[in-house]
C-alpha cells in the first residue's frame, strides 16, 4: 500500500474510534437509564405547587401544603 492510503486508513480508524468512544462515556450508568424511563417530565418535585386536570368528566386539582 502507498503510504497516502495508509495514512487516509489510519485518520479513518482514529475518527470513527474517537466518536465511538466519545458516543459511549455520554450514556447514563443502567441506573439512570432506568429512572429516566420511568420519568414522565423533567420537572423538579419541589417546585410543584399545583396540578389541574381538565377532563370532560371532571375537574381535578391538586394542591401541596407547605408542611407536608
């Protein structure tokens, strides 16, 4: 092989290792890919106050005390 061709293969292997490796330390430990799933909206706990549910049978809402 020429060493142009060589070195085009060597840079190729170099990238597609770097972005796989890059790829692999972004994804969550099999703890956190398990509590996201079972996460419904990205909203912290404490800072809801209220939930209202229109629905067409009904009226919901919920509120926190403060003390609880």
């Amino acid at each position: 092989m020429r060493w142009k061709t060589t070195l085009i293969l060597f840079i190729s292997v170099i990238g597609l290792g770097a972005y796989i490796s890059l790829h692999e330390i972004k994804q969550p430990l099999p703890q956190e890919k398990e509590q996201l799933a079972k996460q419904v909206l990205s909203i912290a706990p404490e800072s809801v106050t209220q939930i209202a549910l229109d629905l067409p049978q009904a009226k919901i809402t919920l509120t926190r005390n403060q003390g609880v």
